[in-house]
C-alpha cells in the first residue's frame, strides 16, 4: 500500500494565495487544508495532527506569533512562516516565537517547496510522531487536574478555572515538562524572558496563585511541588503521595 500524502494546512486570509498554494502543493504529492484565521487554523491542527504547518502572519482574528506560541505549547511540527513583513524584527519574533522557516512574500513555488523540503527532513515526515499528547491530567483520587494544552482550558475538580496569560504561560510551561524539574533560571527565561532571570520572587508569588487555583491544600501542595533551592516539578499522573509543606 502507497503512502498517503503528507497533509500541510494553510493558515491564510487571502483566497488567491491559498488558490495558488493548493494547485502547486497538491501538484507536488501533498494534501491540503486551508483555514482563514488563526482560531480556525489552530482547530484544523489540532484535529488533523498535519506534517506542516505554512502561516501567514497578518490574520484577521490574530496575529500569527500568537499562533505559532499557541501551537508551540503542545507540538513541535514543523511551522513555516509566509508573510508580506520583511522587517528583520518581525522574522526574529516569529522565528523566537517557535516557527521554523520565513519566506516573504511574494514568493516562488520552487522556493517553497525546497523550504517544506527541508523542514520535513528535521522532522519524521508526516507530524504525527512530533504532536505531544495536549491533555495533561494530574491530582489525588478525589482532586483531580485537566489541562488541555490545544484548547488552552484548565478544569479543577469539574470546574473550569480561569488563568491570566502570564500564569497560563507558566502553567503550560511546567504541564510541557511535567515530571521534571526546571530550575528558576529556566522557568523566568522562559515565562518573563532573559531580562527577569533574576527575579526568583516573581515565582514566589505566581506559584502560590497557580497552587491557590490548583491545589485542593495550596499550604501542602501535591502536584505543584517546590525543588528547595533548585526550582519546581508538575507531578505526572495520579498520585496518593503524602503532601508536603510548601517552601517557596
């Protein structure tokens, strides 16, 4: 039985570029997806697992770094940027922000194929073997945590618990990495970027309010637990372990 063809989705607002982009990838093997916005395209990824991502920035609803974050937080397949921005600022938020490769617009169809080319072979071809698992679930037989990663959603016990974008950032940073431990350095890189790495009691005082919204005793945490004087660790799984006395 013959392979199937590589599925790529298409995130572009501009009918005539996805016309262009489906006859020429379609010609070249590839089976192809379009989406609008960046909300839909986002939905298309999560449900059909591609092997390429191809992104426009300038979307209707959202710009396209925030796709590329968003799609970072729970994938590592391969995302390649085609926008009209040339700025060297724009290509180096995009590229920080996760994606792969940045073609500008206007562009060729060879160019792009030899792009895809490459950004496949970092890959195993079809995305599927680099989509991590987006639902994370952790807690005791009676306080249970869901965190789906995809739709960025966070049910406590049942109930859906809201986070501000920098504790969602350091939540999904440490459901990305559940069972390992990151060390402060790590964690206020990543959240509040290099300039901050310093700045350890900006964790003091988030991870008590992720614990607060989280934990069923936020003083004697079980799943977010404090690594003295390393960092901290998301407990993997279901635990009946004894819980210990937070020490920020």
């Amino acid at each position: 039985m013959s392979n199937p063809r590589p599925q790529v989705i298409v995130i572009e607002d501009d009918a005539q570029i996805r016309r262009f982009m489906r006859a020429g990838l379609g010609a070249h093997g590839f089976e192809v997806h379009e989406a609008e916005t960046g909300r839909s395209g986002l939905a298309a990824v999560m449900h059909s697992k591609p092997a390429l991502v191809i992104l426009d920035l300038g979307l209707p609803d959202m710009d396209g770094v925030d796709v590329v974050r968003q799609l970072r937080e729970w994938t590592s397949m391969p995302v390649l940027v085609l926008s009209a921005r040339t700025l060297e600022s724009d290509k180096i938020a995009a590229l920080d922000a996760g994606a792969d490769d940045y073609v500008t617009k206007p562009f060729g169809m060879g160019e792009l194929l030899a792009r895809i080319r490459v950004a496949l072979r970092h890959s195993d071809g079809t995305g599927s073997a680099q989509a991590r698992n987006p639902v994370f679930e952790a807690g005791t037989p009676d306080w249970k945590i869901k965190v789906d990663l995809a739709r960025r959603n966070v049910v406590v016990n049942g109930q859906e618990v809201h986070f501000t974008p920098i504790e969602y950032r350091l939540l999904a940073m440490l459901v990305r990495h559940a069972g390992r431990v990151l060390t402060h350095r790590q964690l206020l890189k990543e959240v509040w970027g290099p300039a901050h790495v310093e700045h350890t009691h900006y964790l003091r005082i988030y991870m008590a309010v992720l614990r607060n919204k989280l934990e069923q005793n936020p003083a004697r945490p079980r799943v977010l637990l404090t690594e003295s004087g390393v960092g901290y660790r998301l407990v993997e799984g279901h635990t009946n372990a004894t819980a210990s006395k937070v020490d920020t």
